[in-house]
C-alpha cells in the first residue's frame, strides 16, 4: 500500500507534465498511466515495474499531432501496441538487447536534448517552435521576450525553483527525503502561484471520460500514409526498446524474479493497444515510477496495480486539484527528466572507454537532433555495424626476404575492408623478382581479396617475374617454379615486418607435441636438454625454418629440432 502511494505521487506529475509537453489535453496522460497501471500491472514481465506515458516521446507526439491533428493519434498508438504484441509472441523480446550500448546512450541523450529545448520554452510560459534545431535557434529571441514580460519572468522563477529541487532533493536527509521530489515541486510551485505577483499559466484539467475518443473508419484509412507508418514504426521500436531497457535496469535493483522480456513486451503491446483504442498517448516503462516502487519496498505487482486505482480516483474525483499546477512548475520536472536521459557525463566516459563506440555515441545523438528518432537510431546501427565489422577484419602481414626470395606472410581476416592495405603489401614487392604469398592462415578471405591477391599475381606473371607463387587457404599451391630453396639460403633471411602490430595471435604454435616442447628458459634449468646446434639457430616466432620449407645450414635438423627452437626461444623471452 505504501509503495503504491509513493509511485501514485512520483506517477501523477510526471502524467500530467508528459501530456503538456506532447501537446494533447492532461487528462490523455492520466488516462495512460491508469491503463499502464490497471491493465498492464496485472500482465506477465516484470513484477516491479512500472507503465505509464513516455516522455521520451514527448517531442515526437508534439511534432505528430502538430501535422496530422490528435483524432490520428489513437491509430498511431493502437497499431504501434498490435506491433509489439506480434514482436513479443514472436519472441523477439531479446533482440532489443542485442543493440550497441553507444546506440542506446546516444537514442537516450538524442530524446533528453530535445525535450530539455523544448520544456525551456515551457519554463517561461512561451511556446515552443518545433524541431530541436528551430528551438536552439529561437533561444535568444526567448530570452530578449524573457526581459520585456513579468509574466514570463515570474513563471522562470518557479521553473527553475521546481528544477533546483529535483537536482538538489536527493540531499535532504529522511524521513523528508523519501518524499518524491517532482511531488514537493509541484506543492510548492503551486502554492507560490497562489501569492500576488505569479500570474502564470496553470494546468487545463479536462474531464476524463469527456477525453476518450474512438478513432472511426476515416482515421484508419489514413494509416495508408508512409509519414503515418513511418510515425508507426518509430512508436513501437522505441517505446519497445525503452520498456525493455528500462526492465534491464530494474533487474539491477532488486533479488526478486527476473524480467520475461518477451512477455514484458506482449504486456506493453496490450496497454498501448488499449491507449490507441481510447486515443490517449503511448507508454511505455518508465524508469523513474520503477525506481521508486522498488525503493518504497515493493515486491510483488500489488503496488503498480494499485498505483493505477490512485491515478483514477484522484482524476475522476478531484481533478480540479491539477488546475492549480503551473505549467512552469511541470516544466522543471521534465527538464531534470530530459537531463538525466541526455546525461552529459556519458560522453567523456564514453570517450575514454573506447573512442570508436564514443563515436557511435556521438553519431546517434546529432542524426536525431538533425533528423528525427527514427532515422537517427538507424544511423547509429549502420555506423557500429561498420565498427564491428572494421575491428573484425583485422589482417596482419609479414614480410621477409631470404636470398632474392621475398615471402608475405598473412594472418587475420581478409576482407573488402582492409582491401586498401593488401593492395599496399602487394604493391610493395611490385618490383621483386620471385614473390611467394602465403594466405595458408588467412581464417576468412572473401572474394574481393582474393580476386585483387589472384589479378595481381597473374600481371605479375604477365609481365615476367621469375617465379610468383600464390598459397590460398585450403587450396593446393599455385606455382610457377620450385617453391624449396637449397638450405644455404637460410641463414641469411631478413625479417622486414610491413607496419602495424603484432599480437599473440599471430604467433604460431607448434604443429604437434615434441621431445623438446618443455625446454624452457635457461633460468629455469633446462638448456641442457636443448641441443647446441638448435639454440644457435632458436629463431623468433615469426620463422621456423621448416614451416617455411628451408633447413638451417646444420647438421642432423629434424621437425623435434624446430619445435624445440620454437620453445627455447620463447622461453628466453620470458
């Protein structure tokens, strides 16, 4: 009961602030956070949290019902919901934890920016422009109209008193601190909108029921419309995702059962399928309700159900109450929620973490605020994908030259990604006369590599180069003359690495086990066991003279001696 009063009182702010920033009448918010409440606190999921309408939405909905009017609203939210039943049955639930964490941070901060511009509009009672880009731009007319109008300076004194306290509340110490703050703004908001001096916009309270309205033929056919199902689709990808990565979070705060995620997002299809039927705004997870109820003690689904009964007897019975609420006390509260998803800190973390992903971050966050959420998202995939795909094909190539013999020696994966520095490698023995290529270890060599590898040893034997052999990974040797030399060459091998690192990866070990694999570092007492002749020849990694086909000049050389050079050398590097 208690934990359900806690949310109840975080819950009916935040309803009532989202509607106002998404431009539809307060009561479609409220009517939301009950379904949220009543319908979807009573489905399978997550047993702690909590439904309700999405501020992450906010700008999107203002935008929307600015273009196609509200009465299309309800459609959009319906057909949304029917898409994310289908993606939970189809168990799809999971997927939505397979996305990059950049591109998530970078959705979460490209949906808080927007909704900070646009609520500081709200701040002073003026109305906002639009898109992210025109709010930036009207900033200093706002803040010249800001100067000419009390009224306007009167409602920034009670938005930015409201957004201190949800900054600083955290503070206070208990049992006061318990108290949700967005509750204490708007308490006190509206009592110093009471005193003389404060005329300032209040909150326009309609009647719940009066609010309902059912979409008829002539609102669905224009689902037809691309911008339509384009608005479709970005309602249910990202009110899926935020529900679901929100449930993640909430896992982290509690020991009870863990979130059934594709149950989860069958429960959100259901509530935002009923949202669309009575044409109210779209929900999703929120975190903040979540967080609360799960702090307040809560441990079964009574408290996010009930929290739903609360919203519905305060708007049916006493809505008269949120006539009171100045707009710019709402305002606040939204700005700090915008804050939190935008996250400045994120970034420098981010960037130090790993400068690629930082990157994604940052990608995501601007094609959002230029674009809109949809397509800013998919350009945040579309550039990790690439980031994936570039750290994947890593190819590392070595080359060494033994008596007029030069070998490239390549490890790794070979793909059109790192076409420009195999070209690089080739061209740069372009000019040799006897050329062996080496791809035996290449793990994957697609087809663009290997037609540039196979172009390029058949000019090279066009134009007469004495012998040019080209080893494919499990292909037989394609040669043009006797690929041994006579062991004498050996000795004078030259190693001459093209730039670029080497790992432990590229160290090769032994092809099988030998009576010398445990020599070791002299240090540890085992030189003995090695034989003189093989520790005068011990080579690096990177040549082993019978994996090249070339004895060293000594006597008796056996596969045992190679291995056992092998292990000698980098046992002396230890």
């Amino acid at each position: 009961m208690v934990a359900s009063l806690v949310v109840f009182l975080v819950a009916l702010p935040l309803c009532i602030g989202v509607a106002a920033a998404s431009g539809v009448p307060v009561a479609l918010g409220i009517i939301s956070g009950i379904i949220g409440g009543l319908v979807v606190g009573f489905l399978p999921g997550s047993n702690l949290q909590v439904s309700g309408p999405a501020a992450g939405l906010a700008a999107l909905v203002l935008e929307f019902v600015g273009a196609h009017g509200l009465a299309l609203l309800g459609p959009v939210v319906l057909v949304s919901g029917l898409i994310q039943m289908a993606l939970g049955a189809l168990r799809m639930g999971r997927l939505f934890q397979s996305i990059s964490l950049a591109v998530v941070q970078g959705m979460l901060a490209g949906i808080g920016l927007p909704l900070i511009l646009s609520q500081t509009y709200a701040l002073t009672d003026s109305k906002q422009l639009g898109s992210a880009l025109k709010n930036i731009a009207g900033l200093p007319d706002l803040m010249t109209s800001i100067l000419a109008a009390p009224q306007k300076r009167a409602a920034l004194v009670l938005g930015v008193l409201s957004l201190g306290l949800c900054f600083l509340w955290k503070k206070v110490p208990a049992p006061l601190g318990r108290v949700p703050a967005p509750l204490v703004a708007v308490m006190l908001g509206s009592v110093l909108a009471s005193l003389p001096g404060f005329d300032v916009k209040r909150v326009e309270v309609g009647n719940l029921l009066g609010a309902v309205h059912f979409a008829g033929p002539s609102e669905f056919a224009s689902l037809a419309d691309p911008e339509v199902i384009t608005m479709v689709i970005t309602f249910a990808v990202i009110a899926s995702a935020e529900s679901l990565f929100s449930a993640a979070a909430v896992d982290k705060m509690h020991d009870g059962p863990r979130t059934q995620y594709n149950a989860e997002l069958f429960s959100q299809g259901v509530g935002n399928t009923l949202c669309g039927l009575l044409g109210s705004l779209p929900m999703t997870a929120v975190i903040a309700r979540s967080a609360a109820n799960v702090q307040a003690g809560a441990r079964t689904k009574v408290s996010r159900i009930l929290h739903g009964g609360w919203l519905l007897g305060f708007g049916l019975l006493v809505p008269a109450l949120l006539g009171l609420i100045p707009v710019a006390v709402l305002a606040g509260i939204l700005v700090h929620a915008g804050w939190k998803l935008f996250d400045p800190p994120a970034f420098p973390k981010m960037w130090k973490t790993d400068r690629g992903e930082g990157i994604v971050m940052i990608i995501t966050t601007l094609a959002i605020m230029v674009a809109n959420l949809l397509e800013g998202v998919v350009a945040g995939l579309a550039v990790a994908i690439v980031l994936v795909a570039l750290r994947m094909s890593r190819i590392t190539i070595h080359k060494t030259s033994h008596s007029g013999t030069v070998r490239l020696e390549m490890h790794g994966n070979a793909t059109f990604l790192r076409l420009p520095r195999l070209i690089e490698a080739l061209e740069s023995v372009a000019n040799e006369r006897r050329v062996h290529v080496d791809l035996t270890r290449v793990q994957h060599l697609d087809l663009a590599c290997r037609s540039q590898v196979e172009e390029w040893a058949q000019q090279r034997r066009k134009a007469g180069a004495e012998e040019v052999q080209v080893l494919l990974p499990g292909a037989e040797p394609q040669t043009d003359a006797p690929a041994r030399h006579s062991e004498q060459e050996a000795d004078t091998a030259e190693f001459q690495p093209i730039p670029g690192p080497r790992r432990p990866q590229d160290v090769r070990p032994p092809t099988a086990p030998g009576p010398y694999d445990h020599a070791g570092a002299p240090e540890h007492g085992y030189a003995a066991q090695v034989p003189v002749h093989v520790q005068q020849h011990a080579a690096p990694p990177h040549y082993y003279p019978y994996s090249h086909g070339i004895a060293p000049e000594t006597a008796h050389w056996t596969p045992e001696d190679d291995r056992a050079a092998q292990a000698y050398w980098e046992g002396t590097q230890r």
